[in-house]
C-alpha cells in the first residue's frame, strides 16, 4: 500500500533565512514557490534527488515547538548520503556546525546530525545502496 515518503512540511520563522539554507546550504531545487495572500503564508516546494520533497511554510507568529529535551512528534528529518565524512565535510565548509559522526549501534552505519536555523534536527545517514 504504501510506497514511499512523498513529501516532508516544515514550517520555519524566517522564511528567507529559511529558504536560503534549504536551497543554497542543502542545493535544494525550488520546484514551485507561492505566496498565499489569505494566510500571509509561502509555501515552497523542494525537490530532493531521489524524487521526494521538503514543503517550507511560513505562517506569521507560528509557536516554537521544542526539539529538544525531545518533545513528542516529529524527531528528525534524516537524508540518505553516500559518504556521511564528505557530506559532513561539505556541509561545514559552508558554515553550518555539525555533531561528530557516530555509528548506529543496530545496522552499524554511520550518521550525525546538524540543524536548520530553526534548529530543527537534521540528519545524515550513510545508506548502504
């Protein structure tokens, strides 16, 4: 029945800061960008390689939902990475701090975590393709 993730929605309280790290931090491709007068909300499509996609909402004066001590819902958004040590590589020579890598103590891949500038929790996990 159900075949894969289609999409993932964040919403974000600075939309530019926002979609500046998704599309020139992360290289996100802009799929479709609206605004929605009515809601005084963006939205923003991103595609991701393999065909899935990240929806950024703004809406004004949203509530900040804890991450961390963690909070029930979402956990994490995670990204499958050939090489977890170059992407970590990569993502820092464009300013944004990364966690150590560290490795999954079930399937022995390797993976870390960094955050968007809502401090959501990102992660990188070296998938074995």
């Amino acid at each position: 029945m159900l075949r894969a993730i289609h999409h993932a929605a964040i919403i974000c309280s600075d939309y530019a800061a926002s979609k500046r790290f998704y599309t020139e931090t992360l290289g996100l491709a802009v799929i479709a960008e609206h605004y929605r007068e009515a809601r005084q909300s963006y939205k923003l499509d991103l595609a991701l390689p393999d065909g899935g996609q990240i929806e950024l909402f703004s809406f004004p004066d949203a509530p900040v939902r804890p991450s961390r001590p963690e909070a029930r819902g979402l956990r994490h958004l995670a990204f499958a990475v050939d090489d977890v040590e170059a992407s970590k590589a990569w993502l820092e020579a464009k300013g944004v701090v990364v966690e150590p890598i560290r490795v999954d103590e079930y399937t022995g891949r390797r993976f870390t975590f960094f955050a968007d500038p809502d401090n959501l929790p990102l992660e990188l996990y070296e998938a074995a393709w």
